[in-house]
C-alpha cells in the first residue's frame, strides 16, 4: 500500500436522524481493515461550528469558522486492530441556540447572515479517527442533523 492508501474504511451509524441539543447520540463505528493494523487509538470526536465574519488575507477573502463545542471520546486504545464494531454514546450539550425571529427581525437577520454580519446556525459533527503511526489515518466524518 502506499502510504495507507487502502489500508481500510470505516463508517460511522447512528441511531436516529434527527436530534436536538442535550440529547445523547448513540451508534456504532464499523471498522473494515484490509489486514490487521497496529494503531494507537481509535477516536470519535462531537463538534459544532459556525461560519461567522470574513477574514481577508492578501487579495481573499474567507469566511471564519469558529468551533463552539469539541468533545473527544476514546474507544479504544493502542492495539493491534482488526475489522470490528465500536459501539458508543456521546451527548450533545445543552446550551441552547439564540431565540428564532419571526417576521421583519428574521428577515433582517437572515440578510444579516447572508452578508456575514452574523454568526450562521450550528452545524453538528461526528468523526471517527484510527491513528496508525507512520501511515494516512482512516478517518469518517458525518454531519448530524441537530433541530
């Protein structure tokens, strides 16, 4: 292999589709290897981000992301890792997202948003990482739908 190029994959399942802060997202990490693997962890991380204002470097202009939430879960340690499933849980917080606007205010905001005035709704991450020393990591990442 080169560099860890087919190594294997890995796919993250999670229980239900929609979810909403303070739940707890319970799932499986299924990990499919080509041959066994020393790795020194196997990792699932819960994030949620924001665009907020642009920032300009030189002659562009990029739009910021600001990470409100991370939170790091080991579910296994350093091993020689074959194809298996990891179960898990992981809670969302409970800090609840600024009040929705209705009406003339919500559309002023939406605009607001639009021209990056304002930070943008939270997006939810999952990413699952095994960390195989000296190789390309296998890693997934899904978004979840936090309403």
């Amino acid at each position: 292999m080169v560099f860890g190029i087919g190594e294997g994959r890995m796919d993250i399942v999670v229980d239900k589709v929609n979810y909403s802060l303070g739940d707890t997202v319970r799932g499986t990490v299924k990990l499919e290897l080509s041959s066994p693997k020393k790795a020194n962890a196997l990792r699932l991380e819960l994030w949620g981000e924001r665009e907020g204002g642009y920032k300009k470097v030189r002659s562009t202009t990029t739009r910021q992301k600001e990470i409100v939430h991370k939170f790091t879960l080991n579910l296994d340690g350093e091993k020689e890792y074959r194809g298996q499933e990891y179960p898990f849980e992981i809670a969302l917080p409970k800090t609840p997202e600024p009040q929705k606007l209705e009406g003339a205010a919500a559309t002023v905001v939406g605009v607001a948003q639009s021209l990056g005035l304002t930070p943008s709704p939270i997006r939810w991450y999952l990413k699952a990482s095994l960390d195989i020393p000296m190789s390309i990591d296998i890693n997934r990442t899904v978004q979840l739908n936090v309403v």
